[in-house]
C-alpha cells in the first residue's frame, strides 16, 4: 500500500482541478505543504482534509470505495479516518466487533487500510485500544464474559481475514515462529505480530496459544527459524514464565536464532530478568528490529 506524502499531482485528483490551481492555492498558503530538498512540493493527508473542510469540499469523496460495503460508515468516520483521529477510530471498532459481525469488522479494517492506515497504526492504535476498552469494561461488569469472547472471535477473524488483502512485500527468506506459552490464551497480539511480519517478507509459522514449553523447543529446533516471538498478556505465573522463556532462549541460542518476548504480561520487573534478544511494547518497535536481524544473522540448521 501506498503510504506517506501525497504528490501535487495526487491532490490535484482528489481536489478534480490542475496541479497549477494546487501550486497557486499552495503560494498563497491556503493549502500547507512540505518543501522536499529537491524543491517539490509534498502534502499531508491532514493538510488536504482540513484545506478541504476549510473550504467546504465533501471530505468522503477522499475515500476509496470500500466504505460501500459498510453498513455504519458516517461522515465524521470519514473525517476521523482522512485525519488519523485513531481514539475515534479505536471507538468504532469496539463498537463493530462487539456486535458480533465478522464480515462488518473486516470491512471496516479494509476500510482503513484502503485509506493508508497502515497495519502497524491500526494495530498498535486502533485494535489494542479497543481491546483494553473491552478488558476494563468487563473488570467494571459493564461487558459479560460471553460479549468478551464474540468481540475477540471476530476481530481475530477479521484480522486474519485481512491478511489475505494487504499487499506484502517479497519475501527474503527468513522464518519467523510465533506463539503463546502454555496456559495463555491471549492471541490477538501475537497474531497481529505474525502478520506484521508477514506483511515484511517474513515466512511465518503461527503456532497459536496454549502451546507446551517442550513442543515449541521442538518447533524451534525442526523449523530453524530466524526468530521466535512470544506473546503473553496474564501469566499464570512469573516464575514459570522466566523458566521457560529461559529454555526457550538456550534453544535459539543453539540455532543462532533471536528471541522476542512481547506482550503487557511482560511488568517492568520482569522485563529486567527475561532472557530475551528484545521485549518491544509495541508492533511499530518489532519491525525495525526485526528487519535488522535477518540481515545479519543466518540460522545454524
Ligand atoms: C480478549 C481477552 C481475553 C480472551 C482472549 C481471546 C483470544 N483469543 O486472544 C479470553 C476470553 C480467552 C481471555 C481469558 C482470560 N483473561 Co483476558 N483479556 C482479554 C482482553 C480484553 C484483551 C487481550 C488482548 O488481546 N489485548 C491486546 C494485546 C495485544 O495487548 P497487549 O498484551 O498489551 O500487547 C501489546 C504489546 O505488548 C504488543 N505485543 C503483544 N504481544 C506481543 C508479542 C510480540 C512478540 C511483540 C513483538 C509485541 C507484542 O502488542 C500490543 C500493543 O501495544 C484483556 C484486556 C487488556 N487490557 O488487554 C483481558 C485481560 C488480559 N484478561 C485478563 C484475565 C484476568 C483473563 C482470565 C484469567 C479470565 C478468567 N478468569 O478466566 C483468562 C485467562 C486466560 C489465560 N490463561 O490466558 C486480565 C489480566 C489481568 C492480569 N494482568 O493478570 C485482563 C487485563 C482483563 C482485566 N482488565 O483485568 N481474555
């Protein structure tokens, strides 16, 4: 997908005049750009959307089609979307996957993809948002255990679902295992993490929850990833968890691999006693490291 600053030629398509009228606008300083070194002129999303709101434009004309599929979208969903209001965002998603309805979620996370909300923004800023709305509305007994269940039955099938439409970038070799340890249950930030990788060239193996410390030794021995990222959000117990991220991490050590512990069951006391190549607190922070790893480092098979 396409991401970042927009061409003057691109806003002159979306504001249907020349690029000239986009130049003038921009001289008189109706419309804000950024000058490049190179001297061209480059515009933010926010910029146009508010040069247009200014200026009475209808701001869903901004939009990609795919909105035609949902049944809920407004304009103000438009407008917190062509301006990367993420907390609105993170709203309308909460309220989508509670209802329960798979093909509507997704839609609406194509949505914004299709609108250059990266997978790493909505992840990061809109989906776990969300999810720790759900967390603290079901400790306060505003949302039941079963609301809880149907709100991460669908966003993960619709995260999953998703995967299938992001354009991804070549693959360059390296294999990635992903994973939760036994007893935890909590998937959503590992298979966002998966996919993230997924998306960045990574071969990835998704192991799924609840798996024994043995068998993901197995795993890391049979597949010989490059990496191997865990998740874990409630853990059962901070010393089992240190044990076996412990085994874990002899194991990559013997393969040449690195290990990634992720995940808010990861306290700040623990953080400093997990052997661990790297403990991200969020998606953006695991693609610049992993990116440098596969580089530089070769699995010993
Ligand atoms: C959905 C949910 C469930 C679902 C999970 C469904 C599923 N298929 O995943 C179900 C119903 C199974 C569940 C069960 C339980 N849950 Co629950 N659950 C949640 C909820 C609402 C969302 C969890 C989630 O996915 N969050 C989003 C994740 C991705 O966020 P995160 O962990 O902060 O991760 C961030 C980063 O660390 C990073 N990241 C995450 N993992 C990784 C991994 C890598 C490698 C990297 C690079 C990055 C990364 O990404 C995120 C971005 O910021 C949370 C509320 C909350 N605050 O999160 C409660 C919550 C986690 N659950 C809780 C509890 C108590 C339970 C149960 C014990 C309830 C019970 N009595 O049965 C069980 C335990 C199950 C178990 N043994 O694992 C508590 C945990 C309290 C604690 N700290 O111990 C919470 C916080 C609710 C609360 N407010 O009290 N739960």
């Amino acid at each position: 997908m396409k991401t970042g600053l927009l061409s003057t030629n691109e806003v002159a398509n979306m504001l249907k005049v020349n690029e000239s009228t986009v130049k003038r606008w921009t001289d008189k300083g109706s419309l804000r750009c950024i000058k490049t070194p190179g001297g061209h002129r480059k515009y933010k999303m926010k910029d146009v959307v508010q040069f247009m709101d200014t200026f009475s434009y209808d701001v869903t004309d901004l939009l990609v089609p795919a909105k035609e599929q949902m049944s809920k979208v407004n304009v103000s969903t438009d407008y917190a979307i062509l301006t990367k209001d993420f907390k609105t965002l993170a709203e309308l998603f909460y309220n989508t996957m509670l209802e329960g309805n798979r093909e509507n979620t997704f839609q609406y996370l194509n949505l914004l993809y299709a609108n250059r909300i990266s997978q790493v923004e909505m992840f990061d800023n809109i989906v776990f948002p969300a999810f720790h709305r759900v967390g603290m509305k079901w400790l306060s007994g505003e949302l039941r255990i079963e609301q809880e269940h149907l709100a991460s039955n669908t966003a993960l099938h619709a995260i999953f679902k998703l995967q299938d439409h992001i354009t991804k970038k070549p693959k360059h070799g390296g294999i990635a295992l992903c994973g939760c340890l036994e007893d935890e249950y909590h998937e959503i930030g590992i298979t966002c993490v998966n996919n993230v990788l997924d998306t960045n060239g990574w071969t990835t193996l998704y192991l799924g929850p609840n798996l024994p410390a043995e068998s993901f030794v197995d795993a890391i021995e049979n597949y010989v990833p490059n990496i191997v990222c865990i998740s874990t959000t409630a853990p059962k117990s901070q010393k089992q968890l240190l044990e076996q991220c412990g085994r874990l991490y002899e194991t990559t050590r013997i393969i040449g691999a690195k290990l990634i512990v992720g995940g808010s069951g990861v306290s700040e006391k623990l953080k400093k006693k997990i052997t661990a190549d790297f403990i991200p607190t969020s998606i953006a922070s695991v693609v610049s490291f992993v990116n440098s790893v596969v580089f530089t480092s070769t699995p010993k098979g």
